[in-house]
C-alpha cells in the first residue's frame, strides 16, 4: 500500500505534451504530483493501479501528469560540467572512452582560453593529461567536436539517448513520442 507508493513517481510533461526536461528527466514524487493535482496545476495523463487512502477519499496515483500552464524553456542552458558531458555523449573527444571523465580547455588558458562553451570539451583524465596545457595543434589531438555552445533543444535531443534506468509503460509515448520513426 502506501509504504510502495514511494517507487511511483510521476513523469511531469509541459502544457505541450513534452517532458520538461529529458535528462535528467523530469520526475516528481507521487506526493509532489498529488499536491498539485490538488491546487489544480496540473492534468493527469496516466495513472498507476496503485491507490492511496485518506479516511474519506481514495485516489490512484498518476504517473503522468502535464502542466496546466506551459513552461518556457531557457533558451541557453546552464553552463556545468554535466551539460558539456551530455553535449559530448559522455565520451572522451580524443579516444572517445566514456571512463574517468573530465573536462579540458580547446585553447589552453597559458594561451588566453576561457573557460566557456566554445572552449571547453569532455576528455578522458589520460587523454587530458596527454595534452596537458598545449595547443590541438602541439599536441596533434583534436577533439571529435569542436566544443560549441548548445541550446536547451539540442542538450534535451541529446539526453533521448541515455534513458533512465527505470521507465514505466506509461511514460514511453511521451518521452519519444517526437523520435523519427525508421523503417
């Protein structure tokens, strides 16, 4: 009964039908997606068998819900560690492991290289300290991609392809309901 309702979050989906955010992915607790089924926030989309009681009400739980009123999406993603990772696919952009992950300056800063988007690429700890300070060009190790600043849309796109670990049924048309389909 209630002591498993903790295993059922809800997916939170925007007034247009898509996930808020695709990585991480945009869950709430069944308790925070109850509340706002309450102060009417939200729409439920889909529900779980399981139920939770009050002495005079019972209810299933939702397992998707949408927002009432649409969420504009920042049109320039936070710049953090973890949005270069997903930018690059959590691989090294010299030897391509996805092993012992950091990050590393295109342009060195000896060089004059900042710290932001255009100059920073996920490597590897070895291929980073192959590099070390010098230039692509000294070093003969040029990254995969170029290091560039994506927008929300593209580091969402990128984060369809690393799905959580759990996904209920309920959630796969929402989640790639917009994936090109491939004969």
């Amino acid at each position: 009964m209630l002591s498993s309702a903790e295993k059922y979050p809800a997916l939170v989906l925007n007034a247009d039908y898509r996930p808020l955010s695709y990585f991480p992915l945009s869950l709430w607790s069944w308790q925070d997606a109850l509340r706002s089924v309450f102060l009417g926030r939200v729409n439920i989309v889909s529900q779980y068998d399981t139920v939770v009681h009050s002495p005079s009400f019972e209810m299933r739980l939702p397992s998707v819900i949408s927002l009432k009123r649409y969420i504009r999406q920042n049109r320039k993603p936070a710049f953090t560690r973890f949005n270069v990772f997903l930018r690059d696919g959590f691989r090294c952009q010299y030897c391509n492991s996805p092993d012992d992950l950091t990050f590393d300056h295109y342009l060195p800063r000896r060089a004059g290289g900042q710290t932001c988007w255009e100059n920073i690429t996920t490597a590897c700890a070895p291929c980073n300290l192959k590099k070390g300070g010098r230039l692509p060009e000294e070093a003969n190790m040029f990254p995969t991609i170029r290091p560039y600043a994506p927008t929300a849309h593209m580091l969402n796109k990128q984060g369809q392809g690393f799905p959580p670990n759990y996904l209920h049924d309920s959630w796969r048309d929402y989640l790639y309901w917009d994936t090109e389909l491939i004969d």
